[in-house]
C-alpha cells in the first residue's frame, strides 16, 4: 500500500470558509472566530511539504478553482491537484449546471 499526503491549506483569507459556515449560529461563529488565522495556505504548505518528503505523493486540495491554480500546485511540488467547489457551486444551481461544469 502507498500513503499521500492531501495538503488542503487554509483556502480563503483569515478563515473567511469558516465565519460564512457559520454565520446563521452565534456559538459555530464564535468558534469558527477562533480559527479565523489558523493555518497555512495551500500554497506555501504545498512547497514545504514537498521540501521535506520529496518522495511522498502529494496532493494539493485546498482552495483549488482551476486550472491555472492546479498548474502552480503542480510547478509548487504537488503530484496532482483536487477541486471541488466550482463543480459544488454549479450544482447548487441546478443538477443540469452541475453536470457541465
């Protein structure tokens, strides 16, 4: 068996993913609040992790949109990139957008 590693950084500035999951519960905003700076970002997580374990498959997951960003990932150290949230937005809008995104 073969082990990756999915470096999933911190996506959006000062948490912002966590405070708008939240937003409708006071107790999930104030806990999401405490989180707001915690973390690294994608990229610079990517380059040090590939620094240190050069051999390991990595995949870069976090705050992903396309393919201009996979390409940096990839120039960055990482073996292949995931993204999900231009698929998931789509698809909120309907099952035919999510389809052809």
């Amino acid at each position: 068996m073969s082990a990756a590693i999915d470096v999933a950084g911190a996506a959006a500035p000062r948490g912002r993913w966590s405070r708008d999951a939240a937003a409708d519960d006071a107790s999930r905003e104030r806990v999401a609040e405490a989180f707001a700076d915690w973390g690294y970002a994608t990229p610079r997580a990517t380059a040090a992790i590939r620094e240190a374990l050069p051999q390991v498959p990595l995949v870069a997951s976090g705050g992903i949109r396309d393919g201009v960003q996979i390409a940096k990932a990839i120039a960055l150290g990482a073996d292949l990139a995931g993204l999900a949230l231009p698929f998931l937005r789509a698809a909120e809008e309907s099952e035919a957008a999510g389809r052809d995104a």
